[in-house]
C-alpha cells in the first residue's frame, strides 16, 4: 500500500515538474519585438515622413558659438516635434468659460506623448539672422505598424 502511494506521488510530482520545463524556441542573439513580428500582410511598404523645425537663438547667449547650438537644437527639437504630430497624431483639449454669452477665457492646448527612435536629420540651414532651420526623416516600417 505504502508503495503505491509512493509511486502514485511521484509520477503527479515527475509531471507537475515536467510542466516547469522551458524550451528555447528562438536561435541564440534573437530577441526582441522584431522576432516576435509577424511576418506584413497584404501591401505594406515603409514609409519615409520628413519634418522641418526651426530655431532661434536666445538672446542671453554668452557668445555666437553657444547661440548657433542652441538655434540648432531647438530646431531639431521643434522637428522631431513635427515628426510625432505627423505619425503619432495631435492631442487637443479646450476649455472655454462663457459668461452671458461672452467669453471670458478660453485656452486651447495641444500635447503630443510619444517616443521617437530612428529619426536623422538630412538637412542643416543656417539662416543670416542667426536662426536655423533643420530638416529631418524617419522611416515608418513593419515595427510601426505593429504597434499600431
């Protein structure tokens, strides 16, 4: 009897830890959410998205070196910007207070939440009053579309 129910435990614990076991299903060095894709359906082509942002530079500048990367990289700030609203989309809140038929206040905010990786910039103007304008592109491939 004694045997038995030995036995009968082991077998239950041979196959509650059998169920423990992991595989290794992908080859060695690949992870990540680009394995796990699926390969695209129907007609999907990546897409390029170019942006231009522009910027000036601040008038507290110590010198024209340090006004230059300042206009610099607010223009590329204000571009990756321009990037986000182009593919990820604008959101718009309004709040307006009337009082008898006039309005009293009304504010409008525009917000955009996203992560951007992969953009590069592809083209740099200085322009002659100090400010400058930067163009840039992302490639909007399979991962994006994933996502979304």
């Amino acid at each position: 009897m004694k045997m038995r129910v030995l036995a009968g435990l082991l077998i239950v614990f041979a196959i509650a830890l059998a169920g423990c076991q992991t595989y290794e299903t992908r080859p060695v060095g690949e992870v990540g959410p680009a394995y796990d894709a699926p390969p695209p359906a129907g007609e999907w082509v990546p897409i390029k998205v170019t942006a231009k942002g522009g910027g000036a530079p601040p008038p507290n500048a110590v010198n024209a070196a340090q006004a230059r990367l300042m206009a610099e990289r607010a223009a590329k700030v204000d571009a990756m910007r321009n990037l986000l609203e182009q593919t990820y989309g604008v959101t718009i809140k309004s709040r307006t207070t009337v009082k008898d038929f006039i309005t009293q206040n009304d504010t409008i905010k525009a917000r955009v939440n996203a992560y951007i990786k992969g953009a590069k910039v592809i083209d740099t103007k200085y322009l002659s009053d100090g400010s400058v304008e930067v163009e840039m592109e992302i490639i909007l491939d399979w991962e994006f579309r994933r996502i979304f």
